[in-house]
C-alpha cells in the first residue's frame, strides 16, 4: 500500500522564472571580483587558459603550462577554453572560464528537476485517490516532487563550494545528474531518446573524469534492468554502452592520429582510473561516514525516510533506481585509497532525487525539527558572517577583527557600498521567508527543504559580498606572482620548477612566468616550493644541479608555511 494521502494544495509548484533566479542567485556570487583559488579552482583555470593560449597539443593532453595533467579528461577545460576564446578580451579570460561553471551547474540542476518529474508523475509514485476526490493531478504532483529535489540539490552543503569552481569535478556531478536523467526516461517508456542520452552521457563522463564513474553507473543500472523487462534491457546492451564505448574508442583513435605523446599519455591515464578503485578499508569506510554527513546535508535524512516509508514498494521505479545508483556511488568512495571530497560528489544528484520521495510521506513534527534546525544553525551562522564583518571593518567585537587579521597579515579592509546592499537585501529576504514559514505554516510538500535552500544560499551570499575580498587576499597567489616575475628578464628565458598544479597556473597566468616545457633543459633560473614544517629546501635544491644563486625568497601573507624561493644559474 502506497504511503502517500495527499490533498491538491500540497502540489503547489513554484513557478518557472522563480526556479530559474534561484539557481542564478546561489550560483552567480562567488564567480564575480575575485581571482582563480588554490587547489582544484586555479589548477583548473590553468588547463583551461594553457589551452585557449596553447596550440593544437595543448588541447589533446591538458596541461597547465607544460606540466602533464595525467587525471582528469579534457571536456570540461575544453568548453572553459572555448569561453576564453569567446569571451576572454571582454570578460578577462578568469571570469569567462566560469561562464563555463554556470552553464555546468545549471545543466545538473535541470537535470534533477526534470529527472525527479519523470518518476513523480508515474502511476506507483502516485499519490492515494482520496475517497471525495481532490487529490493532485499526476503532472502537478511531478513538479511539486521535482521543486522539491531541485531545493534539497541545491541545499546540499558539499555541493557549494565544488560547484563554483572550475573543475573537472562540477561538470562530472552535473553529467551524473544527466545520466540519472537519461536512465530515467529510458526506463519510464524504454525510448531510444532516453538510450542515446544515456549513452552520450557515459562517454561524456569518461571524458571528463576517467572511466571509473561510468563504468559503475553502466554496471548498476542493469540490476534495475533486469526487473523493467527485455525492451529497456535490450536499449542498453545495443544502443547506450555501445554508444558509450564507440565515442570513447573514437577520441583515442583521434588522440593516436594526431598527438605523438598520446601512448604514454593515454597509459598512465589508464593507469590512473585503475588505481582508484582498491579493497574498501576501515579508513576510506570511516571517511565516508564522517565527511558524507556534512557533505551530504540535508539530503540524506530525507533519504533515508524515503527508504523507510516506501520499503513495501521498494521495486517502484522512483526508488529503486535512483538508490541503485546511489548504491554505486557510495562503493566507489569507500573502494577509493584517496580521502578527497570529490569522492563523495556523485552521492548528492541521487541522495536528492530519493530524498524528494520522502517529503510526502513526513510528519509534521519532523518537518518542523527540520526547520527549526534550519533557522537556528544558518540563522547563527549568518549572524556570524556579520559580526565579522563589522569587526574587521570597525575593529569591534576587538577579539573578532584581532582573529580575522591574524588570519590575514596585511590585509587592508575595503567598503563596498553594493556588496553591502546585496548582503542586507538576503538577509531581509531570509528574515520574510522564515517568517512566511512560521506564520502561514504552509501545506506545500518542499516547505520541509526551504530554509534549508534558503539559509545555505543566504551564508554563501554573505561571504561571497561582505567577505570575498579577505577571502581573495587569503586565497589567491596573484601578489607572489607578481613579486616572482618583478625578479625575471621580460623575454628570452625558462623556469625550471616543483611548483604544484594550482602555484603553477597562478604564477603563469598572473606574472606571466614562462615555465619549462619538456625536453626544455637548460633553464637559468629555478623556482622552488617548499615548507617551514619539513625542512626540506636545502634537499630540493640539491636534486638540481648547478651553482645557483637565491634571488628572491616569499610567500602568500596568509599561508604561514609554504615557501618560495627563485634561484638563478650562477652569479650573473
């Protein structure tokens, strides 16, 4: 028996153009006035802008200035390096690479909404005929459910951070959404639109991330196959994975013809998506549980309840076949040696379209300890995010501001009359829409995932306006990049370095640092990182030989152990 009684005024969608300035608003901040960040962000812009810059070689093997990227596939710095392309003179090539991150973020979240829609609007989804009529409409039912998982995807607290960069990894969480999609309208009516999605979707994902995630979601979906019958069974073995494999087959056919260094290249690709896959351990099991909690938030509760309340009709379409999918992704991080969040990335499109399948089936009680933790947890952390700046900007509370620029040494405070509207005019709309929900008490069935949306992308909001400056300050190597090319000659030479991949991208696209190729050997100068915490320095210039003379010595203010140091071939 379908757990589900519900009234037509629970499925009141909300409207298009609604959904659509949602997702620009949480997506928009963070994308604007700032510099490529560490890590995943500016090592991904440093593919990106080698390519768009580079030749013909730097987009088949990525790159970043001459330093072989052997993990990730070229598809996503493809389209960013188009953008550069396209927009880079007008936009300044860091803000026209996210054009790329927008368009990848928005594809997943369409993805979701119309994927949850397609199994809302089904027949064993449905909702109990109530015994005087007024029940939902299967269609309006659909959109309630799909509004629903579109809130929850975009609450998920691990998806924040990764979707705003540029990154492999926020088209891979998009094109897993994709899949989820395409499988979805393969299996509702067994069409060969929904294969050849499927199909094009897998061979995407290999080229954006490896074969790993694919190959799992290719071998999960013929479990739930197997119970849909012989038609849908039949559009996946002749039409989707060999759809899949030909694409892929054809750009190593493309890669062999056209790059001399493709065989070594496309080895130690191989090479790399083998080793992600190991024997589960207590470490990467403990990893999971302790990171996909937050990661996860607030996906997973209603998940989990979703499971529950639908267990006597767990071979329904909408259950088992995002929760097959779930089951793969959770495998995949704990049969991984590597702890990275990006792990736990292909969890949240089906977490949130299962979780959407428990919003009808809540009680009242917990919809509102939901809330309540909603309000009280982001409604502090906001309130935080504004102390804060209040502190840095007036030095008051004193221990505040003493905090926030120990953090930053340097720092110089700036007032940004805009930025500061933008922050009031959220925090306003944060306070009506909390108080919309306690004083209307509204019978909708996304009111239990609202404020949860809604406080994630008002804290974001936040820091992306009243903080992004000391974040940029904090997170960008712009002025070491400048500082190392001020001690370089302005043509005619080569670095050698041990740089890594984010440092390299920085020191290339801000100082405009000319960085060795391979087979380039007879550089004069020689740009090394280091760190106070190992000592090593002096054991990484020996492993280059030659009588070399320290130029220059530095750091980021606020990273108080990595360092620097610029070196030049003998004394002149």
């Amino acid at each position: 028996m379908k757990p589900v009684r519900l009234p037509a005024s629970a499925t009141l969608a909300l409207p298009r153009w609604g959904l659509v300035a949602l997702c620009l608003l949480y997506i928009l901040p963070g994308l604007i006035r700032r510099d490529p960040w560490k890590l995943d962000d500016a090592a991904g812009f440093g593919i990106m802008w080698t390519m768009a810059h580079g030749g013909l070689q730097d987009w088949l093997l990525p790159n970043i200035a001459g330093m072989p990227v052997l993990g990730e596939g070229p598809l996503a710095f493809w389209i960013g390096a188009l953008f550069i392309k396209l927009f880079g003179d007008l936009l300044g090539d860091a803000l026209a690479a996210r054009i790329s991150t927008i368009l990848f973020f928005l594809i997943g979240a369409m993805a979701v909404w119309y994927a949850t829609y397609l199994l809302g609007r089904r027949g064993e989804a449905q909702p109990h005929r109530l015994a005087f009529g007024g029940q939902p409409e299967a269609k309006d039912y659909g959109r309630t459910l799909a509004d629903g998982a579109l809130l929850i995807y975009l609450g998920c607290l691990g998806l924040l951070l990764r979707s705003h960069e540029t990154s492999a990894e926020a088209l891979q969480v998009s094109l897993v959404a994709v899949s989820l999609y395409g499988a979805v309208r393969l299996f509702d009516s067994g069409s060969r639109r929904g294969a050849v999605t499927l199909g094009l979707t897998l061979a995407l994902l290999a080229l954006t991330r490896g074969y790993v995630v694919p190959l799992a979601i290719a071998a999960a979906l013929l479990v739930p196959a197997l119970l849909a019958g012989p038609k849908v069974m039949r559009r996946l073995l002749v039409l989707s994975f060999p759809l899949a494999v030909l694409i892929m087959a054809a750009w190593f056919f493309a890669l062999q013809a056209w790059s001399p260094e493709a065989a070594s290249r496309t080895a130690a690709w191989l090479q790399w998506n083998a080793e992600q896959l190991v024997r589960p351990s207590l470490s990467s099991i403990a990893y999971l549980l302790k990171n996909g909690i937050w990661f996860s938030w607030p996906a997973w509760p209603f998940a989990l309840w979703a499971l529950y309340a639908w267990r006597k009709q767990a071979q329904a379409l909408h259950i088992r076949l995002p929760l097959t999918i779930l089951a793969a992704a959770v495998l995949l991080a704990v049969a991984n040696p590597h702890s990275e969040e990006s792990l736990l990335l292909p969890l949240l499109p089906p977490l949130a379209i299962l979780a959407a399948f428990g919003l009808p089936t809540m009680k009242r009680g917990a919809i509102n300890a939901v809330d309540w933790f909603s309000v009280m947890t982001l409604t502090a952390c906001a309130a935080f995010i504004w102390v804060g700046w209040i502190a840095k900007q007036t030095g008051w509370p004193p221990q505040i501001a003493r905090n926030a620029f120990k953090l930053a040494p340097g720092f110089q405070p700036e007032f940004n009359l805009i930025a500061l509207l933008i922050a009031s005019a959220a925090s306003i709309g944060w306070i009506m829409l909390v108080l919309w929900r306690i004083a209307r008490r509204p019978s909708v069935l996304w009111r239990a995932v609202v404020l949860s949306s809604g406080g994630v992308i008002l804290c974001w909001l936040l820091l992306m306006t009243l903080w992004l400056p000391w974040l940029n300050y904090g997170k960008s190597y712009a002025g070491v990049a400048q500082q190392i090319a001020g001690k370089l000659p302005p043509a005619g030479y080569c670095v050698v370095s041990n740089v890594g991949p984010a440092q390299r991208a920085s020191f290339a696209y801000f100082g405009q640092v000319k960085f060795s190729r391979p087979g380039q050997n007879a550089c004069r100068y020689l740009l090394l990182q280091d760190s106070l915490s190992r000592r090593n320095s002096r054991q990484l210039l020996q492993e280059h030989e030659g009588d070399w003379t320290l130029l220059w010595e530095g750091r980021r203010p606020s990273d108080r152990d990595e360092r620097f140091r610029l070196y030049r071939r003998g004394s002149n």
